[in-house]
C-alpha cells in the first residue's frame, strides 16, 4: 500500500525534522521514517473500520427503533439493505481488519456524533437512494455503492481531516493518497475470498522499502555535494534565500536521480515538482522545475548522469 509518492513525501518531512533537531543521529531518522510509514498503513485499516462502524451504526437506530414505545410500520418493517450489503458484511469479517481492530487502542467509538452525521450524509446521497429503492441487489452493487459513497462522503470530508489530525500527527498529509488505496481495496473485493481476503500489503515488495532507506541515507549523506549544485546553477538568486523547503524537496529529488538508475529523470522531477507545488510556497514548484532542469543538463553534458 505504501508507494513511492508517499515514501518521497515522509523521507523529505524527517529530513527536514532530521535538520531541525540538529542533524546528528541518521538512525534515529531512519526509524522515524518507517515508523511513519507504518502509521500511514494504520491510518488505511483505520478508514476501512470507519466504513464498518457506520454500518453499524445504521444497524442500532434500526434497533431502537424497533422498540420505541410507539413504533411505527416502518419502524417495525424497515428496509435493511444497506445493513445487510454483502460486501459489508465481507468486510467486517475480514481476518486482517479484525487482527488490526483487536491490537489497537484507537477505535471510531468516541467519535459517536460524527458517525451519525456520515451516515445521515450518506443517506442524501443519490448512490445511496437508488441502492435502497433497487427491485434486486448483485455484489457488485454492494461493493459499488461503498466505492461510491467513500468517494463523496469520506474522501472528501473536512470533518475527518480535522478528527485524524487530532488523533495523530503523523496523519496531516496521509489521507489523500491512502484514500486511493481504500478505494483499490474496495474495488479488489471478490465475494468467494470471504474473511481471508487480503488487504493490500504494507508494502509492494522489499524493493520500495529499500528505496525508502536508500533515499533517505543518500538524501542525508551527500547534502553538502548537492546543495553545492544547487548554488552553482543559481544563477543570480543568493542561495540564503532560498525556501529551506525547496532546499530539502531538491535535495531528495537529486538523491533519487543519482541513485536510482532505473527512474526516468522525467519521473523524479515530475513528482517532486508536484510535491513543492503542495508542500511549499506558491511559486516553488517552477522554481524548483527550473533548477533541477539546469543541473541535470549540467550532469549530462559533463557525463555524471548514469541512467538507463
């Protein structure tokens, strides 16, 4: 689950906390950086068991309803199909979930008036209202409607970001990539795997952890060397005033280019265009496309480039 956008993203917050705290303990950094990686894994199972605690959420008002002290016909005959979708119920069995949800303290139980306005805002939406007055459900309905309802109502909900970001630090800027792999996961779904569906991984394989360890090393190692680039082909600008931000998102970007031969230039600078864009001032990310243009043009005509 964890992909290279996210490790680019983690490895330049602990470089720059590595450099606020004095630079001087690269292991202390790089057991930071997987610790919040891991985190950013947790934050995933956390998502997926909001999905089931709304679920069940819709379960109790239907139960207490039902025994009101004056129910009504609907109260007593209620349409249950949102609690009985296949893929929902899939889910709460599923093995990995439960191990999560059974070695962890922090549950969406405190979190009771949220869950209850989610699922009054799910109840608005049209992928909710049609499932509900459908003559016949499939799986593929069941597993439909959650990809529909997580993408309008919980992708983007600003009431989450608020509730993750008191609830963990390391969750600030976690949610928008891992909300692309409750999305996958969701759509991964086959009914015949029942509990013992898998997740995704923690990570794809060895390869992008290494990456992660390899970038971060680098990154931190050679600074001085790349700073030195950086000054060379600044032209008139005086590096002191550079955004120390951009500095560091350079510097990760030249780690990866030097060290990772098998990634297009065009990638690496791609993506960490992107991050400054995000992470730093508004004109960093074609400040920075500029700069890293003009010292891999320098690389390569003085043959230092060693790419496939």
């Amino acid at each position: 689950m964890i992909n290279r956008v996210l490790i680019r993203l983690k490895v330049i917050q602990v470089i720059y906390a590595y450099y606020q705290n004095g630079g001087k303990n690269l292991e202390a950094a790089e057991k930071e950086l997987f610790f919040s990686l891991s985190k950013a894994y947790d934050l995933y199972k956390y998502l997926l068991l909001l999905m089931v605690e709304v679920t069940q959420f819709a379960d109790r008002r239907i139960d207490n309803r039902r025994h009101k002290l004056r129910p009504s016909y609907e109260d007593l005959n209620p349409n249950t199909r949102f609690i009985d979708n296949a893929f929902m119920a899939q889910l709460m069995q599923n093995a990995q979930l439960e191990e999560f949800r059974a070695n962890q303290k922090r549950t969406w139980d405190d979190e009771g008036d949220f869950v209850k306005h989610l699922f009054e805002k799910m109840e608005q939406t049209k992928a909710y209202q049609e499932y509900m007055s459908k003559d016949a459900l499939t799986y593929e309905d069941d597993r439909e409607l959650w990809r529909k309802l997580y993408r309008s109502t919980i992708a983007q909900n600003e009431t989450i970001d608020e509730i993750l970001e008191e609830q963990s630090l390391y969750w600030n800027d976690d949610k928008a990539i891992v909300d692309t792999f409750v999305l996958k996961t969701i759509k991964r779904f086959e009914p015949e795997n029942g509990a013992a569906q898998e997740l995704m991984p923690e990570y794809k394989d060895d390869e992008d952890k290494e990456f992660a360890r390899k970038l971060l090393r680098t990154a931190i190692a050679n600074g001085d060397a790349y700073r030195k680039l950086m000054e060379n082909n600044a032209k008139n600008w005086d590096m002191e005033r550079f955004a120390f931000m951009d500095i560091l998102i350079m510097q990760v970007a030249l780690a990866e280019i030097f060290s990772f031969p098998s990634i297009p230039v065009s990638v690496s600078l791609n993506e960490y265009v992107e991050i400054a864009k995000m992470y730093s001032t508004p004109k960093s990310g074609s400040f920075i496309n500029g700069m890293l243009d003009s010292i891999v043009n320098q690389l390569k005509s003085e043959n230092k480039l060693n790419k496939q």
